[in-house]
C-alpha cells in the first residue's frame, strides 16, 4: 500500500499554514507596523498561491492544468491593467481639482481676500485640501503640508503652491 502523492502533502501543509496564519493572533504572529503587515499579506498570498497550484496540479491532468494557469494569468494581467487604469484616472481628475482649486485661491487673492478665507474656500471646495487649512489656522508650516499632498498620484503641482506660500 502507497501513501498518498508527495505533491498532495505539501499542498495539506501549506493549506494548514495558510489558514494559521489567517487566524488572528495565531502563532504569535501579530504585526506591527503597515510594513510587517505587507509582508505578512504577500507571503500568505504566495503561500495560497502555491498551495492552490499544488492542489491543482494533483487533481487535473497536465492540459487542464496548463490552461487554468493560463486563464488564471490572463485574469490577473486584465485586474492589474485596469487597477492601473483606474490609477491613471484618478490621477487625472485630482490634478484637475489642484488646478481649479489653484485658480480659484488666486482669483480670490487677486480680489484682495485674505489668505485663510481663500484657503477655507479652497477646502471647502476639494476636501483633500482640509489639512493645510487647518496647519494655516494653527500657525502650522503649511507649505509643509502641500508638500506630503503634492506626494499623492496627480497633486505634483501643489509643490509650486507650497513654494509660493513660503516666498510669501
């Protein structure tokens, strides 16, 4: 009598470890920082992964294996380009409200309007813009502020804005 294959038995194990480390708190495995927790989800995702190609490799024969993997290639080579799309798309839209927030703070300048009442409407036009109002009304560095904004996928031009804050 034979056991069962070795690829069989590898797939059981990675499984057992894969749903370990899903339970929370086992093995004390409890991450602190964002960074230990993304490595942790990258290894659990490569661990399912190759128990999920493990399994598969058992119970289909070389041609149906061949193209579940292909179709599961596919599949993921479609999400990424259209979470790149989608990326690329909200790049754009938030660039355009830097620029329509950008006009409207110096068409309100230009009008005479203080600087925190031109900065509350601002805020209060594109939400993403309430912190640097609120550094502006504690006396905080509020170029400092448009600076980690300007870091965000389609707010590069807020660099030029916080230049303009700290020459002024």
């Amino acid at each position: 009598m034979t056991g069962p294959p070795v690829a069989t038995v590898l797939a059981a194990v990675l499984a057992g470890i894969s749903v370990a480390l899903l339970v929370p708190g086992a093995a004390g495995l409890r991450p602190g920082p964002a960074r230990s927790r993304a490595r942790l989800s990258r290894a659990l995702l490569l661990l399912v992964g190759a128990t999920g190609v493990l399994v598969l490799w058992t119970w289909l024969s070389l041609h149906g294996f061949l193209l579940v993997v292909l179709v599961g290639l596919a599949v993921l080579g479609v999400a990424r380009l259209l979470r790149r799309r989608r990326a690329a798309r909200l790049a754009e839209m938030r660039s355009e409200q830097v620029l329509g927030v950008c006009d409207a703070l110096a068409s309100d300048l230009a009008a005479g309007q203080p600087p925190l009442r031109s900065l509350d409407r601002a805020a209060a036009e594109w939400p993403e813009l309430a912190p640097v109002a609120a550094a502006a009304h504690m006396g905080a560095d509020v170029p400092a502020v448009l600076r980690r904004l300007s870091a965000e996928p389609g707010a590069r031009q807020l660099r030029t804005l916080a230049a303009t804050w700290q020459v002024a």
